[in-house]
C-alpha cells in the first residue's frame, strides 16, 4: 500500500468511515466515563450521605460515646482497684487522647455531609445538563488530542479549558469557546493517509478498550455500586430503620454505663 492513498479509492473510504465511527465511539465512552468520574460520582455519593449518611455519622457518634464510657468505668475503677481516688481530670485526658481518632472521624464525616447538601442545593437542571453534555461532547470531537493529533498549541491549551469549564459546569464557557473555534482549522480526513488513518485507527482501539476497563472498574465500585440502592425508597426505608435501631440499642448501653458511672463517682 502507498503512503498516500486516494480519497476516491474503497479502501481509504472505508478507512474514512471506520474512523469517523470510531470518534464516535471513543467520544461516547470518553463523555460516559468523564460524566460517571466528575459528575455521577459525586451526585451519587451525595445522595447516598443525605439519605443514610446522617444515621450513620449518628451511630458513629452514640458508639464513640459508648466507647468512652466504658473506657472511664474501667479506669475508674482500676484507680479504684489500686486503693486510688480517681483522677477524674486526667482520665478525661486519657480518653481524648485513645478516642481521637473516633473524633477526627467523626468530624470528616460532619463535612462530607455538609458538602453533600450543598452540592444536592447546587445541582443544575436536566437541559442544561444535557446541553453542557452536548456542547462538551461537540468540543471534544474537534479538541481531544487522541482524535486530532496535529493539534497547535493553542488547540491544546483550549481543550484543558474546556476540561475545566466542563468540570465547573460552566455552560457559557463551552459555548463562547465553541463559537471561538474556526472550522478551516479542524483537519479534514480524507487529506489524512491511509497509512495514518490505520495508525489512528489502532490507537483508538487501545484507548477505547482501556476506557471500557475504568468503565466496568467504576460500576463496581463505591458510589456505582449502591446506584439502585440510592433511588429505591423501600430499601433505603430498611436501612434507615435498621440504623435508627442499631442507635436505640447502643444509646440504651449508654444510659446504663452512666449509671453505673454515676453511681462510682458520687456525680
């Protein structure tokens, strides 16, 4: 085969036609993976915390209470034990000291939360979601590296743009850059050759591949993986009883180690 190939001949058109499916193709799965990492993820996540989240971080905190109060039990009563009037300042310095990680925890949870609930304030509406998908996906086709590799600097400095505007959905962003775009400077291709195209060709099918492995890798994973769980009322109802169960139960724990603890100290 000749370097060139003519456009005319059914070999470089089917060449042409092939790869114009394959960035269409690579477009879908690299909008599809860009979307579910940067947008799904997060929204996902978000709904998970605001429906189940704040039981949990409420059981996590009734547990570390628990914690505590057997921990001062014990050690009051091993000061006691050892015919010792307890401390009651240092053990407090004690239990701050072995629960503090409980406590960073707890206060990295509080944030998530509080992120979460913003974000859930700050979603956009469906169209101009479907319109920022859109006009991304269209910027794309005509500034992603791995389907225009002759890219100018310029070109390249505009699709990192791109990538934050669509990051921050900034819609008028993408459009103004989108209207900034001159078509003559897009390559054509049927002046690529016909040994280049095969070479894109090659590439797109590697990269493709490995996109539909994050893909698969994500839908397994934590927040994809409680997708359905998130939108199914009844299940999450079960889950919110159980967690507001498993709270009844250790906070009764509680009120029966401040008896006792009450009844050691004299408070």
């Amino acid at each position: 085969m000749t370097d060139k190939l003519p456009a005319i001949t059914a070999e470089n058109k089917n060449l042409t036609n092939e790869l114009t499916q394959l960035h269409l193709e690579f477009l879908d799965l690299f909008t599809r993976h860009k979307e579910m990492v940067e947008n799904e993820s997060v929204i996902l996540t978000s709904l998970y915390l605001e429906k189940l989240g704040h039981l949990q971080l409420e059981l996590l905190e009734k547990q570390t209470e628990e914690s505590r109060l057997k921990m001062k039990m014990n050690l009051i009563q091993a000061a006691i034990n050892r015919d010792e009037k307890p401390d009651l300042k240092v053990i407090e310095q004690i239990l701050n000291q072995r629960l503090q990680k409980y406590y960073a925890q707890i206060e990295a949870q509080s944030a998530e939360l509080d992120q979460a609930r913003n974000v859930l304030t700050h979603l956009i509406s469906p169209e101009e979601s479907a319109k920022l998908r859109e006009t991304f996906r269209v910027l794309c086709k005509r500034l992603h590296p791995d389907l225009n590799p002759n890219q100018t600097e310029e070109e390249k400095d505009l699709f990192i743009k791109v990538k934050a505007a669509y990051d921050l959905q900034r819609l008028s962003d993408l459009q103004q850059i989108l209207l900034y775009l001159d078509d003559s400077t897009i390559e054509k291709l049927e002046l690529v050759s016909g040994n280049e195209k095969m070479e894109r060709i090659e590439n797109l099918k590697a990269t493709m591949l490995a996109l539909k492995d994050k893909i698969e890798l994500l839908k397994s994973c934590f927040p994809f993986n409680v997708a359905e769980l998130v939108y199914d009322e009844v299940q999450i109802s079960l889950q919110q009883e159980e967690l507001r169960n498993q709270i009844k139960i250790v906070e009764e724990e509680c009120a029966k180690y401040t008896n006792v603890l009450t009844l050691m100290t004299d408070e």
